[in-house]
C-alpha cells in the first residue's frame, strides 16, 4: 500500500466507522430495537474491514518512483562541510 | 496503516470506542422516557394468622397483585425486577420490610399482568406486633438496563390492616 492509499485507507476506515454508528443508532432508536442497532453496526464494521484492511489494488495507484540507480550517479551526494559555516551566523547575531 | 496488522488494530480500536459511545448515548437516552406505572394490590383474605412457638407473629394471605408497568420499558431496557414488601413501624423499628412477592418481568409485553396469590415468602414479624397493626403494601421495582445504570423506584399503597385477634 502506497502513502495516498494509506491515508485514504485510513479516512475511509474514520468515515465509514462513524457512519455507520450514526445510521446504526437512528435505525435502532425509530425501531426500538437495541438487537438491531448492534447489528447494524457489526455488519457496517465486517464491510469496513473488508473494504479497509486488505491491500486492495486502488490503494496503489500512487506507487513512489525511485530514481534509476544510473540517474542517482551523475548527482553526487552534498558534502556535509557546509552547515560549519552556517552554524556560526545565528551566533554573530 | 502500512500493514494488515496496522490497519486491523486501527479499525478494531476505533469501532470499540465508537461502540462504547452508542452504548453511552444509548443509556442517555433513556432520560426522554417519562414512566407513569400503575399498581393495585388487594389482600383478598388472611388465611392464618398465629403466634408462632418461639413468639413470632406469621401470617398467610392471599393477594391480588395487579400491575403495568410497560411504560418502564424502553429500548435499552433488558428486564424490570418486581417485588410488593409488607412495611410497617414497630417500636423497635421505624420501618420493617418483608418481602411477600416477587418477579422477574423480562418483556414489554409482560409487563401488564394481574395475579391471584398467596404469599410467595413467609410473613413474619420479629416479635408479636401484628395484632392490628397497620401496614403498607409497597411495589418495589428495579429497572436492568442493557447498558447503563441500574435504576430503582417503588408505589406505596396504603391502609392495609391486620385483624386483631389470631385465627
């Protein structure tokens, strides 16, 4: 699972989750039914797990691209002298 | 939430606080019910009435315990527990209760009923003070909640007197 896929995966589970707890609740209320508010609600968390917790293909269609290891070469890595310099201006100030 | 072990755990914790939510609101709304119960109970007659070997007074009746109580039950309600108590002052105790009945009502549709009975448990004084005595009939009930608090309430009736000689 990519980053936008767990970010979804995770609204998805949030959005879900509280949906169905408010359609559970009204529906049992109007009903007077508490047997039927809990069931409302475990089947809303059997679909919500069905639906959130598998790695299903829509949440990788944002896969991270990687440089070519080719590419990565011809940029050599900063050297870690500069920040010495930048370490001392905050301390003139 | 990069694994299915992350994820499981995320949804298993947020729908058990949801859960614990509903059943709070759940209980709460239970303050919208405004309950108005009825009860009558008739002693039909004393069949014994004696002083017991070591000096108790006992007495055996016959009650007509007619009750609704279906305005008590609400959807959160799991079952009411009923029980109709002799009370009555001695000058040993401001207030003696003895239990002469009870039930379990376990439906709405229960809750409504008339029953012709004796006493389901034995109606004794501690001492000799029944002979005329005064007494109150109380219908004594428990409200079990699916979830929330228990709660309790009761009806007096009285004017209730018992003869004065032994029979």
């Amino acid at each position: 699972m990519d980053w936008q896929g767990q970010k979804l995966a995770e609204q998805m589970m949030q959005i879900m989750l509280v949906a169905f707890a408010v359609v559970a609740f009204l529906t049992g209320y109007v009903m007077e039914s508490f047997r039927m508010m809990m069931l409302v609600y475990a089947c809303g968390v059997v679909l919500t797990t069905l639906i959130t917790v598998p790695n299903w293909p829509f949440f990788n269609r944002h896969p991270l691209k990687w440089l070519d290891p080719s590419v990565a070469e011809k940029y050599p890595k900063p050297q870690p002298q500069e920040p010495v310099v930048l370490k001392k201006k905050p301390t003139k100030k | 939430m990069h694994s299915f072990g992350y994820r499981a755990n995320a949804l298993v914790t947020f729908a058990v606080t949801i859960l614990a939510i509903m059943c709070t609101m759940a209980s709460f709304s239970d303050n919208f019910n405004s309950p108005s119960p009825t009860a009558r109970v008739q002693v039909l007659s004393i069949n014994r009435f004696q002083k017991q070997i070591h000096g108790n007074d006992e007495v055996t009746m016959t009650l007509n315990i007619s009750m609704d109580l279906q305005s008590l039950f609400t959807w959160n309600t799991k079952q009411v527990f009923v029980f109709v108590a002799a009370e009555y002052e001695t000058p040993k105790n401001s207030l003696n209760q003895i239990s002469l009945w009870d039930g379990i009502i376990p439906s709405k549709e229960n809750a409504k009923f008339s029953i012709h009975t004796s006493n389901k448990y034995r109606f004794i004084d501690q001492g000799s003070n029944l002979r005329g005595k005064e007494f109150n009939l109380t219908l004594h009930w428990h409200v079990m909640p699916k979830t929330g608090k228990m709660s309790a309430d009761k009806i007096v009736m009285t004017g209730y007197r018992l003869p004065v000689d032994y029979r």
